[in-house]
C-alpha cells in the first residue's frame, strides 16, 4: 500500500466516517470467526469519491490469522456444511467440475463440500490451527494466501468467501485470483453488503461491523474492484446463511441491553435455521477476454 489514506478501490481521498470505538488491545481472538462483539471496530473511513469503506489504520492484519484458533466456528461445521452447498450450487451451473481453490479454507468445510459436488479441490488457509483441524479430517488444505501460490496452478473455480473484506489489499487479491483462473475457469467472491437494509438500519452496530472487519462492500464498489483488477462480473445473488438457534440467539442478545439478555435455552442447541437477511453478497466473475492472462 503506497498510503493508508486513499481508497483501497479507486485511489481517491477518503474521509473519517466513524472513530474507533474498540474497548480492548487488538488480539487473535478478535479476529475469530465467530466473534461477537459487533459495532466494535478501528476507525473507518469512506471514500469521497465511491463510498468504500475501510479501515485505514490496520494495515498487518495476517499474523492474528496465523494465531487465530476458534473452537465455535468448528462447532457450527453441520451448518457451515449447508452453506457451502448452496453457494457451490451456484457454480455449478457454470462449472460443474474441475480444479476448485478454496482461499481461506478455515478448516476445509467448503473443500469437503466441493469434493462431495465432484470437483477436484483443495484449500488454502492461513490460520494454523484452522489448517490442522482440516488435514485432521483429511482434506487438501494448505497453510498459506494465495500469493505463495505459482500462477502456473490454473483453477477451473476459485472460491472466496467471507474473505475480501479481512484483506488490506483488495484489489491485489483480486489480481492474484485472475492471474490463477483457467481461460474459461469462473470465481465465486461472497461478502458482506454494507449497503444492505439491515445495515443502513443498524448503521454502526450491524453485525458485519467487527474489528476483523477492514473493508466493506456493497454491490457497486465490489464491481468496481473486480472490473478494475480486470475481473468481469457474470452473475449476483444475495446467499442466505445456516445458523444453530443457540448461535444465532446469543447475537441476537448482543442488540439487547445487557440486564435484559439472557442464555440461549437447551432446546436451541444444534437445532438448524436457514435465514436471508439479504445482506450478504455474492458476485460470479471471470477474467475479462480483451486482456490477456498475466496483465497487470
Ligand atoms: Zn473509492
């Protein structure tokens, strides 16, 4: 990054939109999964001239991955499961099979997934613990980004969910993904929509605003990125998400006043619901044709 104040997007000025409001020293565990302290973020800025915004004073976020462990995220595996399915049925109308690259694995739920969908696939994760728990369960999931990747390895697919937003570099990562795609090979790109209903009506304390959080979305931004890394986007959608009633209630009471909240009951544990709060994203890109592989 040459400087932390311009947009990560389009390189314009940005502007402080919300002060740091963090209460404790930033650690792994702030990164996990599944934490829950929402609304709990550095500063975030907002572009003058598109409207991204990000966090402009993180700037190494990839060690507290490496550290990161999250016991809970493993525990929520059956849903996990459910949601790699559809949105791996999403690719599977363009690209029913071949090589699949799964960045930012965790611990190899849509790795597993994919392998059941017929493609041939493996992941990358940069979190050791995470890494471990999927080679413990036999799945191809490497340590590492995408960058330790050669782009000599063509993928038919390449997945990224829930991981744009973590990344201090969108549009590098995007490049990285084009310069991996086989000519006809489609990505998946999953993200949360910072103009999504829920979000205006939250505002600050929607769910998605978290520490770990560094760049957020909505459709016109995430288009722009993926035209500008010379990604041509094919197809969008708004994928639903699979929760534990337990899960979900314990954030749930995150929006009440802390006297009020109380412990999820028994009967909500390991019960499955499916819901559409319609405020993720998800974009279908390929690489452009005029410009040849490599560029950029
Ligand atoms: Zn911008």
């Amino acid at each position: 990054m040459e400087d932390s104040h311009h947009c990560r997007i389009c390189k314009s000025d940005t502007e402080l939109k919300w002060p740091s409001n963090l209460e404790n020293t930033i650690s792994s565990d702030s990164f996990a999964i599944t934490d829950a302290h929402y609304g709990q973020t550095s500063a975030i800025y907002q572009c003058k001239q598109c409207g991204f915004r990000q966090c402009n004073d993180l700037q190494d976020v990839l060690s507290f991955y490496e550290d990161l462990e999250d016991q809970e995220y493993e525990n929520g595996r059956k849903e996990r499961y459910l949601q790699a399915k559809a949105l791996l049925k999403e690719l599977k109308d363009l690209q029913p099979q071949g090589k699949l690259l799964d960045v930012g694995a965790g611990s190899g739920i849509l790795v597993e997934a994919a392998i059941e969908a017929g493609y041939e696939a493996e992941g990358l994760e940069p979190s050791t613990w995470l890494q471990e728990q999927a080679i413990e369960r036999g799945l191809p999931v490497k340590k590492g980004v995408l960058s330790d990747v050669s782009e000599s390895e063509q993928y038919d697919s390449i997945t990224l969910i829930d991981v744009i937003e973590h990344v201090v570099d969108p549009i590098m990562l995007l490049k990285e993904i084009k310069a991996r795609l086989a000519p006809d090979g489609y990505a998946m790109i999953v993200t949360p929509d910072c103009h999504s209903f829920f979000a205006r009506m939250l505002r600050r304390k929607w769910w998605h605003y978290r520490v770990a959080h560094i760049g957020y979305f909505n459709l016109s931004t995430l288009k722009a990125a993926c035209t500008e890394s010379g990604l041509d986007v094919i197809s969008y959608n708004r994928p639903g998400w699979f929760f534990t009633m337990d899960y979900l209630w314990v954030r749930v009471m995150q929006y009440f006043p802390r006297w009020l909240r109380c412990k999820p009951m028994n009967w909500m544990n390991r019960k499955t619901v499916s819901i559409n709060l319609r405020d993720s994203l998800m974009v279908i890109v390929k690489a452009e044709a005029s410009h040849p592989h490599g560029e950029g």
